[in-house]
C-alpha cells in the first residue's frame, strides 16, 4: 500500500502542521480531508515516489559509511577507490 503525505490548509495541529503527516492507504481509500487529530481541512501532497533504499543494502550503508567513489568487486560487494 503507498504512504501519503497530508498537511493542514490552515492552522491545525502539531500532527498535520508542515511538514504533515504520513498514512498508509489503499488506492481504493478516499482521501482524508480533514486531521484525524484536530479535525482541521487537510491535503494530499504531492511527492516523489520512494524507492527507497534498504538499510541492508550495502552501496547504501558504505555511502553512509563516508565513502565518496566505490567500485563494484562483485554483486554486493564494493570497496573504496581512491
């Protein structure tokens, strides 16, 4: 199911103030149009889709890690280039 973004038009609470609030809905589901918590008009914003990186995958965690230039040495594995 996709995570949507919501935040309030005006005012509202600390849950639907920028930066909003995160919910996970079916395709099928109606958008939300007011804060669950506060009851203030709310809206959908638009994002880039997450196509996320897993904190197991290891290009990632090296990048976190501080490496700047890795070189593939076989499917999953890197090392540093310098």
């Amino acid at each position: 199911m996709p995570m949507y973004v919501y935040e309030a038009k005006e005012g509202g609470c600390a849950k639907c103030k920028s930066p909003g609030f995160e919910i996970m809905q079916s395709l099928d589901d109606e958008r939300l149009a007011r804060c669950p918590e506060c009851g203030a008009e709310v809206f959908r914003v638009i994002q880039a889709p997450g196509l996320g990186h897993s904190e197991t995958d290891l290009h990632y965690r090296a990048k976190r890690a501080g490496f700047k230039c890795l070189k593939r040495v076989q499917k999953g594995e890197y090392e540093p280039m310098y």
